[in-house]
C-alpha cells in the first residue's frame, strides 16, 4: 500500500466513512510514517477550518431575474 491511498483514507475517515477494517489499517500506517502524520494533521485542522466557516444566507438582493 501507498501513502497516496492512505491519503484516500484519511479523507474518507474524516468524512466518516472509513471501513472499520481500513481505519485500523490507517492507524497502523499513521503510527510509522511522518510524512502521513503531517498530512493527517494538515486534513484535519483543513476540515475544522472549513467547519467554523461562518455560514452566509444571500439576501434578496443577491438573486438576479432571468427573463
């Protein structure tokens, strides 16, 4: 396996929807290689960030007519 599919996983698991079986192959690829620690923790702080996101209802005014 690569660290490009355990990306895929990562991804997957935080979108919850990771397989049981596969998330406790992640976490044993996660505990030897740094280089997918550091890209598990860039996705993670990435999807809190886009989670805290203010939220933005248009108004109205924003809604253009199409004749």
């Amino acid at each position: 396996m690569n660290c490009e599919t355990y990306a895929e996983w990562m991804s997957a698991q935080l979108d919850g929807e990771l397989a049981a079986d596969h998330a406790i192959e992640l976490d044993r690829h996660l505990a030897g290689c740094e280089s997918c620690q550091k890209t598990r923790q860039t996705m993670a702080r990435l999807a809190a960030d886009i989670r805290n996101l203010p939220r933005h209802q248009p108004d109205d005014s924003a809604v253009i007519a199409v004749n």
